[in-house]
C-alpha cells in the first residue's frame, strides 16, 4: 500500500516508507503505542499495568495490560521482522502470565504507575465501569504480537493456534515519512479480530508529578481545597508521595507511613477529586477495623463523599466553602491521632521514602 498527500496544485505526492529500525530503537516505538493505548483496539480501551516485567525464568514481558472485563494483554514487540522464536517467546511469557493472582498484579501496576491506589479500583475509574460491577481479573489471557512484519511462519503458526483455542493476535505496522519530516505509522490486523488493540509500555516507571505540576493542573475549586490541604500536611509534617498523575498524602510512624488519602488533578481518571485510603489503614494499622468505620462514618456525615468500590470519593467539582474544607481536614486530623495511637502492626513495617 502506497500512501500519497495532495499539494495545493492536487499532485500527489508519495510518502516515503521507511524501515523503522532504521533510525529508530524499539523503545522508540514502546513510547509511541505507550502513549496511544486505544491505536490497536478500534472501539476498546486497554489499561497498561507493566512494561518489561521479569518472569520466574529471567525473561521479560514487553507488556502487560487490562482490558474492560479483566482479560489480560500480553504483548511481544519486533521493530523489525518476527523471527521464529516470536510464537515460543509469547507462549512463555503466557505461561507466566497464567499464574499471577490479584495481588502480584496489583503490585506491577503499582510499581509501574508510582500510584499506591490499588489495580481495582483505577480499573474502575479508567473503564468508567459502576462502583459496585465486580472484575475477576486474569481469567482470560490475550496474546499480541506486534511487528514491522509478520512473517508467514509466524502467520501460519499464529491462525493455527487461534483454531485450537488460543486468543493470538498478530498486528502489522508500517511507517512512513513526508518530505517535510512528518511521520506516519499505519497498522493492521492480520491474524485476529479488528477491535483487538495493541500497547506497548516502557521499561522505565512513568514520570512523577511534584506539586508545582498538580497545583498548575488543578481549576480554581481545586485549587482552593488543595492548597488548604498542602497547607495542612506541611504543618502536621505529612509525608506526601507523588506519583504519575497524583499524590498520597501519609502519616509517618517511627516504622513506617501509612497512607491517609489520595488526591487527583482534573485530567487523570479519577478526574479532580480526593480518594480515601481504607486498604492502607486496614493493611498497615493495629486495631484498623474501628479506625476505617470511624474514618467513613465521618466522612459520610461531612456530605461531600460519594461510594467508589470499597472507599469514598469527593468530586471536586464546584465551590466549597472553607468550613467544609476546615470539617474536612479535622476529620483527617482525627483519625491521624488515632492512627498514631494504635501504631503500625508488626509485620506492616515500611522502609520509609
């Protein structure tokens, strides 16, 4: 397939297609697709949880995603041509893949991400899915392989498992430049189904936010909550731990921290909004049952918190009064005191950051 442009006279002119390994390195083209999580899905969404994840057998998953229903993503990238290990390669890496449960795959998410909030509920931020619809995650496995070119024996093998049952996918892509340097990547299916969508994650953590970023990002509500909030943590000497889009903010104990609440800008998926930590107080803290039901009953009474899966959320998407936020921050200070009181358990100890 040949790609053309048309000038202001109607010539067309031809984009150059080029080898992208040429001038480009694989990480090169893992930014790329890391960046644009629905190219290779029409239709679909997939959520990037670990990228370069090392297997019991010291090999390394390109990447590793979610989509909407749980389905785990496994993908394999070639900036070149497939060779004929490519099918042996991901069959390994599903291997792998079959026996993680919940908790190691919320802990390459978090370690991915920087983010302490937990796989569960960011899914359900991200896919917009309804607090109480429940996820079993890792029931299905979808394999992906993603190349410059699918060669026929990796074609031929690929269909052959798909008619045996197994959920492979192979997508091509091509890429092209234009005389006035503009790039262009096209990509196709050619084993598997058209919605299916491709992602590649890089090796390294995303980058982390600090609070000059969040504070640029916030509107003017969120301005005013969280700059009282900041406030707050400097005077009560919080620890606040940044991660790709936002910020928990923690307690420090002489073993370790415990986080109390999250807090988000409007462009991440929790949109602009303050998360409660009920998971790190139950974890982390002695007598956490009466803490957490103190710490929500609370909250609920204050009247600015809605449900979000098993903790509470506040929208901060209008204009609130400095009493709210004051009754809001007593709360918080509330059940620091309390926290600090009951200390951490012994088996919860946490190096601090």
């Amino acid at each position: 397939m040949r790609l053309f442009t048309l000038d202001e006279n109607g010539k067309m002119l031809p984009y150059n297609e080029m080898k992208f390994q040429d001038e480009n390195r694989e990480s090169d083209l893992e930014a790329i697709l890391e960046n644009n999580p629905e190219y290779f899905f029409e239709g679909s969404k997939v959520l990037i949880i670990g990228r370069q994840i090392t297997t019991n057998l010291n090999s390394y998953v390109d990447l590793l995603g979610i989509d909407n229903s749980g389905n785990i993503i496994v993908v394999e990238l070639k900036r070149n041509k497939t060779p004929r290990d490519t099918i042996a390669q991901i069959l390994e890496y599903a291997s792998f893949v079959e026996n993680l449960d919940y908790a190691q795959l919320n802990e390459i998410y978090q370690d991915y991400s920087g983010e302490d909030v937990s796989l569960e509920d960011y899914h359900q931020q991200y896919f917009e899915s309804e607090p109480e619809e429940k996820v079993s995650f890792n029931k299905h496995a979808k394999l992906v392989i993603v190349a410059q070119l699918i060669t026929k024996e990796i074609k031929q093998t690929a269909l052959y498992l798909r008619k045996k049952g197994l959920d492979i996918y192979c997508l091509e892509f091509r890429y092209f430049t234009t005389r006035s340097g503009e790039k262009i990547i096209s990509c196709d299916v050619v084993v598997g189904e058209e919605e299916f969508i491709r992602q590649k994650i890089e090796s390294k953590s995303l980058p982390k936010v600090n609070e000059k970023q969040f504070r640029k990002a916030l509107d003017k509500h969120g301005f005013k909550v969280f700059d009282r909030i900041f406030e707050f943590a400097k005077k009560n000497e919080l620890l606040s731990r940044w991660g790709s889009k936002g910020f928990s903010l923690n307690v420090e104990l002489d073993s370790g921290y415990v986080g109390l609440f999250f807090g988000y800008p409007p462009d991440s998926v929790f949109k602009q909004s303050i998360y409660t930590g009920f998971e790190e107080i139950s974890k982390k803290v002695n007598n956490s049952e009466s803490i957490v039901e103190f710490y929500r009953s609370r909250l609920e009474r204050l009247g600015l918190f809605v449900p979000a899966k098993s903790n509470l959320k506040w929208v901060i998407d209008s204009e609130y009064s400095e009493e709210q936020i004051s009754n809001f921050l007593k709360i918080i200070e509330e059940v620091i005191v309390k926290i600090r009181a009951n200390g951490l358990q012994s088996s919860s100890s946490v190096t601090r950051a």
